[in-house]
C-alpha cells in the first residue's frame, strides 16, 4: 500500500498543476471541504472519509495487504493559538484496535 500525502503549494504553476492533474488521472481520490487536503489510492484499496473538516480529514483505509483498518489523519492546520481548534473533536471514536496516522503541516 502507497500513501501519498503532499503538502501541494504552488497550485498555480504549470508544472504542479501537470502533477496534481497527473495524480486525478490515475489514482482514485477525494479531497476536504476547504480543498486544502487531497488523498489519492491505488484500485484494490478502499478509503471512506470518517470525518471532514476545513483543516483535517480523518479517512478509513481498508487494504486486502492489512490485517485490519487503519486510520489516517492529514491535518493542515494555521501556526496560531487555537488554529487547530476542533481537531480532536472530530476523532472517530474507537482507534483501540486499529493503526492511526497523523501527518500535517501549517502556515503561518
């Protein structure tokens, strides 16, 4: 299994434009609310969106290759006191049995 978790800046310029293009055509995908978080697989793996927030995305990632689900959490969050707020709010409840990752980046 392939996770690909970019931080995609320069959305404007032709060459990241070519490559986020290149990535929707061969990956399956969903996006945030805010369209700040993209996810993308391969067939074979299925990905269900838990819980869809401006800053974060909770997915849950079903693969034949796991054992069990797992559990993945792109964050992209704002530097500042409280611009993460609601983050943990939104956690699915039970991750006791299950892999979770978390992965962010933020601006200021």
């Amino acid at each position: 299994m392939c996770v690909i978790i970019w931080n995609v800046r320069g959305v404007g310029s032709t060459a990241t434009r070519r490559r986020l293009k290149k990535l929707v055509r061969i990956h399956q995908g969903l996006e945030n609310e805010s369209g700040k978080i993209w996810c993308f697989w391969n067939l074979g793996t299925t990905v269900a969106s838990c819980v869809d927030h401006p800053q974060f995305l909770h997915i849950r990632v079903e693969d034949p290759r796991l054992s069990r689900p797992m559990y993945i959490t792109p964050v992209y969050s704002f530097l500042f006191v409280g611009g993460a707020q609601g983050f943990m709010d939104g956690t699915p409840p039970d991750f006791s049995c299950s892999g979770w990752a978390v992965d962010g980046w933020g601006r200021l």
